[in-house]
C-alpha cells in the first residue's frame, strides 16, 4: 500500500535542476531533426565529390532513418535496464565519434556505414531523453509542459535544418553539416552526469538478443517495403519485405507474449489512453509527413523557390508550433485533453482544405497559410499524446513506452510517404497522360515533376514552357487530392481521441 507520504515524493514539483536537466535533454532532440533534414541539401554536394550513383545516394539518405527504427525499440528497453543515462551518454558519445567519421568519409561505403552508426547511436537517444523527462518532472502538469518544451526543440531542428544547411553549404563542404553535432554531444557529455538522475529498472531481467534481432527483422523490411511502394508501386521487392517484416512480427509478438521479462510488454495495450494516444500520433504523422514533403516539394518545383527560402517560409508554422507547444498542456489543465486534441485536429484539417484550393498560378500565400493550421493542430496531439502515452505506462516501462511512441512516428512518416506519395503519383501520371505534350517530350517527365523540370532543359524554349506549365498544373493537381486523403486521416484520428480518450 502506498502512504501518503510516498505519493507526494512521488508527484514532488520540479525545481531550477530539472529544468537545468531538461535544457540538457532538449540538445540531442534538436541536433536529431535538424541531422533528419539537412543532409537532402548536402546530396547533390556529396554525390559529385564522392562519385555516388543513385542507388548509393538513396543509401546515403535513408540508411538512418532504416536503423534508428530499427533500433528504437530494443535501445528504450534496454534504457531501463542499464541505465537511462548511462544509455544516453554512450549514445552521445557514439553519435559524435561517427558525424566525425561521416564528416571526412573518403567513399560513398564509408559514408554509408557512417549513417548507419550514426542511426544506431540516434536511437539511442530519443527514449532516453523522453524516460528521463518522466524521472525528473513526476508531476503530472509540469511533465506535459517539459514534453511540450522537448518538442519545440523537435520541430525547432526540423525547422532550421535547412536554413542551417544552406547557410553552411555556402561557405563550406558538404561534411560540415555532419560535424555540427559533435559540439552539441561535447556539451551533453559534460553536462548530463551533472543535471540528469540516473533511472534503471532494479527488477528486469536480462535483454532478450533473440527478441532484439525479431525486433529488427521485423521493422526494418517493414519500413523498408513501405518507402519502396511509395517508389516503385505494387512490385514484388517491396510487398516481400512487407511480407517478410510482417512475419517475423507475428514471430516477435508470440515471443513476447511467452517471456517473463518481454523486450516490449504487450500488455501496455490493454491501457486504452496508451493504444488511443499512439494509434493517434500515427496517423497524425501519416497525415503530416506528406504534406510537409508536397509543401516543400511545391515551394521548389511550382514556385521555384530555394532550399534555403523553402526552410524560411516554414518558420511561421514552426513559430505557431512552438506556441501551441506551450499552451497546449495549459490549456488541458482546464479541459479534457482529447477536447484540446480534438479542437486542434479540426484546426489542422482546415489548413489541408486549404491546401485543396491552391492554385499553380499564385498558391504560396494560401499553402503557407494552410501550413501554419497544419503546424497548430497537430501539435496538442504530438505533445499531449506524446505525454499520455509515456505517463500512461508504469514508471519502469517508460522508456520502453517512449520508444513504441517513437516507432510509431517512423512509421507514421514512412507510410505518409507511401501513402501520400502514391496518391500524387496517380494524380500527377493521369493529368499528364491527358495533356497534349508531344513525342520528344521523354516518358519519365510524364510520371514526376522533377523529371518534367530536367527534361524541359533539354527541349526548344516553346515545347519547354508547355511542359513545364502542364507539369506544374498536374502537380498541382496531385498535391490537393494529397490533401484531401489527408483530411480523412486526421478525421480518423479525431474519431480514435474522442472515443479513446474520454
């Protein structure tokens, strides 16, 4: 039974230390989505100097993301047993020996075994920094406002990734955006032993290897199979790692169900706001994840704008973001979470209706707007699910929890690629195959704008203007039907908060 006493050192407020602590868990997340972002300015940098084909680049680029999904599940775990700070700083370590590595890597293989470590050391960190949160803020109120703190620091990175990378790709090579983690990782070595507690769990058992290899073959081909589909279509390379990483999931989940000590305790599902709150944040990453990429896509192709002018008319949803990311658990002190959720969901959707009225001929102030709703309603669901989700797990398993959070938004972003990426594909290919473009227009231009904009190069001024106008228009075409799909995924989200999280 637990005293009084017990429940109040339990739930004791944070003080200067903590929030000490939390700045110190804030620079790991932000260099994590700034390093997400700002290497797909770097590509074409890269692939001159190191000689990258196509296939190396796509490697050079999606080999993180492939293993800190991978790893994510087993390094939560793994947090609460050896130690969530031990984890974090072995993690911080690793990550900036291998941005050095990555940073000078003389071939495009050394490059890629260097993303690779640098993805196993990322999962590593994201976890931790979520299981040390719910060690150092226990009450319940001030543990929403340090996870909506953390994820400003989130969207903060996603943000200036870009403006960052195009400002040091100016005056620098192309590895000098891999050594901006290393000062950041120094400053987390000094200073996390110094501001963060340690938490392990006193009572686990050993971690189960055969569990952590399941573990990766399961989400790795998944992941896998899902951005190849996006690519390629209903071919069979992508639905065989789909079937493969669905199969070793069955083999995974039956293990579990049989350990004593599992690698993830299925039994977290039975807590219906845990199964509600992260059903919810996959699909709002399936719905938001797209639409970033079209918005960027859009700025590029239709507008013709910069990367680095691209990253600048993000900043006022990333502005509005960071606000809401505060305000949010306020606002839920006074109402129910889901009815905060719930009314940001419909203010998102909004801003995707608005995508569906942009136009190829002047949509920029109308995407950017819609943007900036889509950047304000999704994000009580990022903070206040983010936070049901690890507050809803029993203390020992908050890692573990924080981990499954974060698989999901893998996840999330890889199917909205699919998904969404699918949608513009069959929008885009059906306006062009309609349009009258002429025989010397190549057969690639009619499937995808970037194809449409290099093929345009090559041909006499007039077929050229009447490949780009009807490209343009297609793609446009595509992006609000993309828009319209995502609409009725934060419907379906909206549906699960309300019913879920009563």
């Amino acid at each position: 039974m637990t005293t009084t006493d017990e429940r109040a050192s339990e739930t004791r407020r944070a003080g200067g230390r903590e929030w000490a602590g939390l700045a110190v868990l804030a620079l790991p997340v932000l260099l994590l989505a700034l390093d997400l972002n700002v290497l797909h300015l770097a590509a074409p940098m890269l692939a001159a100097d190191l000689g990258a084909d196509s296939t190396q680049l796509l490697w050079v680029l999606d080999i993180y993301g492939f293993m800190i999904a991978g790893f994510l599940v087993t390094m939560g775990t793994l947090g609460d047993r050896i130690g969530r700070r031990k984890l974090l700083l072995i993690g911080a370590a690793a990550f900036g020996a291998a941005s050095v590595v990555a940073a000078y890597a003389p071939t495009t293989e050394a490059l890629i075994a260097a993303r690779a470590l640098l993805g196993v050391a990322g999962a590593t960190l994201m976890p931790s920094t979520l299981g040390l949160i719910g060690n150092l803020f226990t009450d319940p109120k001030q543990r929403s406002l340090a996870i909506g703190v953390w994820m400003m620091a989130f969207i903060g990175g996603s943000a200036v990734g870009p403006i960052v990378g195009g400002v040091m790709l100016e005056h620098f090579w192309w590895g000098s955006v891999f050594l901006l983690g290393v000062p950041v990782m120094a400053l987390l070595l000094v200073s996390g032993p110094l501001l963060l507690p340690e938490y392990r769990n006193e009572t686990a058992g050993r971690l189960d290897l055969v569990s952590a290899v399941l573990a990766l073959a399961t989400l790795l081909p998944v992941i896998y199979g899902i951005k190849e589909l996006a690519k390629d279509g209903l071919t069979a390379v992508p639905l065989s790692a789909l079937a493969v990483g669905l199969a070793f999931g069955a083999l995974f989940a039956r293990r579990q169900r049989r350990l004593d000590d599992p690698l993830v305790d299925l039994g977290l599902f039975r807590y219906r706001a845990f199964t509600a709150a992260l059903t919810a944040l996959l699909l709002c990453l399936v719905a938001m994840s797209g639409m970033l990429m079209l918005f960027v896509q859009f700025l590029q192709m239709v507008e013709d704008v910069s990367p680095l002018e691209t990253g600048l008319w993000m900043l006022p949803g990333v502005a509005a973001s960071i606000a809401v990311a505060v305000a949010a658990p306020m606002a839920a002190r006074r109402f129910r979470p889901a009815a905060v959720i719930g009314v940001g969901l419909a203010v998102a959707a909004g801003g995707l209706l608005l995508f569906t009225q942009v136009d190829a001929s002047g949509g920029l102030a109308v995407l950017v707007a819609g943007t900036v709703l889509m950047f304000l309603g999704t994000t009580p669901l990022t903070v206040l699910g983010t936070d049901l989700v690890v507050g809803s797990a029993p203390k020992e398993r908050a890692s573990s929890a924080a981990s499954l959070s974060e698989t999901a938004a893998e996840l999330g972003a890889a199917l909205s690629i699919a998904v969404v990426g699918s949608i513009v594909t069959a929008v885009y290919s059906g306006q062009m195959a309609d349009a009258a473009l002429g025989e010397a227009v190549p057969g690639e231009a009619r499937d995808n704008l970037a194809a449409a904009l290099t093929a345009a190069e090559r041909l006499p001024a007039d077929q050229a203007a009447g490949l780009l106008e009807a490209g343009r228009a297609a793609f446009t075409e595509a992006l609000n039907a993309g828009a319209l799909a995502a609409v009725a995924i934060l419907a379906a989200a909206l549906a699960i908060t309300l019913a879920g999280l009563r």
